[in-house]
C-alpha cells in the first residue's frame, strides 16, 4: 500500500493506494480510533460484490456494521435519498460517536459524506471509492451534495472524510461505460495542471482502456496527488480549487437538460472540456492545434465530445443556475495550452456558446 496526506491541520486525512487492500478497511479504522457502529452506504451492486469482504474487515476489529442499500444511480442524488439515510441512522441510533463508510461511485460518496455533515451535526465517514471517476476526483476533497432539480450540488457543504482507501481493484468489476467515463476526469488534471500527465495519458490510452493495473495506480496516484495540493491550498474553493471545475459548467448545464438520465457524470465533463478547449482557443488562451490534442485524445479514449442538441437560450438558463455564477458572471476555467489554466470572470455568457457554434 502507498499513502498519500491531504494535509489540512486537524482535518488532514490519509488517501490510501493499492490492489486488494478492501480487507485493511477495518485495521485503518482501528488505528484512527473511529466510534464502535459503522453504516455502510451502497447501493445493491456494489454490495454484492464488496459489502460481505468490508463487513469482515470492520467486524475483526470489533465494529458493529449495518447496512443501507440506496438506490443506484445521479438521479438519486437527492432530498429523497438523503431522507432515507436520516430515516435509517435515526432507527439504528446511531450516535455522534459512529460513522459512515461509503462504499461505491461518486453518487454514494457526495450523498453519504453530505449525511455525515448534517447528521447529529457532524459524525465521522469513511470513502472507499469503487468507480474510477470517484477514485481521482469526487472522493478526494470534502466536497459534498445532492442535486437539485435546477441544478447539481447546489445543496451540500465542505466535510473531509477520515480516510478515503483506493483499492483499483475494484474497478474490475465496473462496467466498461462507467470505467471510461472516469477516465475524463484524468485528462481534466493533465490538461489544466500537468502536461506529463496528459501526455502519459496519451501514450498509454489503450493499457488504460484496457485497466492495466500498473498505469492504472500511475494514473490515479497523479490525480490524487495533484488533487490533494489544490485542496490543501483551498479547502473551500475560495480560488485556486475553481481549477478543479474545467469542463464542469458546461457539464452540469448538459447533465441537467438531459434530466441525468443520458450521459454519465465524466461523459458529460467530457463533452464540456471538448468545448472549453474551443472556447480557450477561441478566445486566445491555446491554440487550434491544443484544443484538436484534447478532443482527439477524448475520442480515443471512447468518450463524447459534442453537445446535445438544445438550443442557446437552453444552454444559457442551465448555466445560469451553476452554482459559480455570481450576478450574472462566472469565473469559467480556461486551458493555457496543455498542462496550464487561466481563471477568467466572464460576464458575457453568450460568447461562449457562439464559441461553441451555439446561437447567432
């Protein structure tokens, strides 16, 4: 196993790395001293596969463990969802000495971690992310929400984890649709922050594709890493974290038109990041020939690039309602050729969808 700090004073925390390491959970608790209960939050398959070897882990060590099933999928990221756990660790008593561990994909991450925050005031979890996307971005951070239905994460709070324990193993079991998914959120770190990065992507797309266990560690161990210095620099995205937010916007506004219902969280900031890269070489920042290496590297990696097809007037009211957006204006992320970013305030947010070939 490798270990990785994300230091932040009293709420620093460990990013555990490693292959078939689900089974250490229960030690790692142990040495951080975590409350006797643990709930574990999932959904039916992940637990099918993880749950029974989690549980095992956290009962040698003398954890009483319960579980919760929610159900799958963004859609469910919601007030409805949120209620159930309420609903759940009230009747199981849980008190401010227990903890959570959320076992699955960025949707259990971001819904148990907003639980842990609210619940009590605050009680103790655990991320044991099993989807690629949730292992280098959403697990990592503190970041924690559920969606609204005008927009996504507009209801959360800043709450770091315990731990978060990376078993790549996991992603054995993900399916193929899933898995590329989160492989956008790797090219985002190596676009806006590290050109190595980017360029290791390239030359490795297909042991990637392939879940070459050794690129795979490579791969998220930079992620993580570069995600841990920005958040340890701002917790609390008050700047420098916004970085973090390339391809988002335009993401969201994509996820929320299709009612989450048509393209999955990374497919979408794929499809955003195709169109920043547009709009950075469009309005100067790159050029022509970076925003084609991005797009070609996307496509290769079988991930979309292209908006849906709704109008200027629908893509502006969903951005409108991005979270960001402060009287009128955003600070939208822009890539200064690969491995660097600008943070531009824009108060004309119809320049950047004619620079996506959108409106007149």
């Amino acid at each position: 196993m490798k270990t990785l700090l994300v230091d932040l004073g009293e709420r620093s925390y460990p990013i555990v790395f490693g292959q078939r390491i689900v089974d250490e959970v229960g030690r790692l608790c142990n040495e951080l001293k975590l409350g006797e209960r643990a709930m574990v939050i999932t959904n039916s398959t992940i637990g099918r596969h993880y749950f029974n070897e989690l549980e095992n882990s956290l009962t040698r060590y003398g954890f009483v463990v319960s579980l919760l099933e929610i159900p799958e999928g963004e859609e469910y990221k919601n007030i409805d969802t949120l209620k159930l756990i309420y609903d759940s660790l009230v009747n199981d008593c849980l008190d401010r000495g227990s903890f959570l561990v959320a076992l699955g994909g960025g949707v259990i991450g971001d819904i148990t971690g907003f639980a842990a925050a609210t619940y009590l005031r605050g009680i103790s979890y655990v991320q044991v992310p099993t989807s690629l996307l949730a292992q280098v971005d959403s697990s990592v951070g503190g970041k924690t929400g559920i969606n609204h239905e005008k927009g996504k994460n507009l209801i959360g709070a800043f709450y770091q984890p315990r731990m978060v324990l990376i078993d790549v193993s996991t992603l054995d079991t993900l399916p193929e649709r899933e898995y590329i998914s989160g492989l956008a959120e790797v090219v985002k770190y190596g676009i806006i922050y590290d050109s190595e990065l980017f360029d290791f992507v390239s030359n490795n797309a297909e042991k990637l594709l392939a879940r070459d266990k050794s690129c795979l560690m490579s791969a998220v161990n930079r992620s993580c890493e570069i995600k841990a210095s920005v958040v340890t620099k701002d917790e609390r995205e008050a700047g420098l974290r916004a970085i973090l937010n390339f391809g988002h916007t335009i993401g969201h506004a994509v996820e929320n038109l299709t009612d989450y219902q048509q393209y999955l969280h990374g497919e979408a900031v794929s499809i955003g990041m195709a169109q920043a890269a547009r709009i950075s070489a469009t309005m100067g920042y790159s050029t022509m020939r970076d925003s084609d290496k991005i797009i070609s590297l996307l496509t290769r990696l079988k991930l979309p690039v292209e908006l849906p097809s709704f109008s200027a007037e629908s893509y502006l009211a969903a951005i409108l309602h991005d979270k960001k957006v402060k009287d009128g204006r955003i600070t939208f992320v822009l890539n200064n050729g690969i491995g660097a970013y600008s943070l531009v305030n824009i108060t004309d947010l119809n320049s950047l969808l004619k620079a996506c070939g959108l409106g007149g």
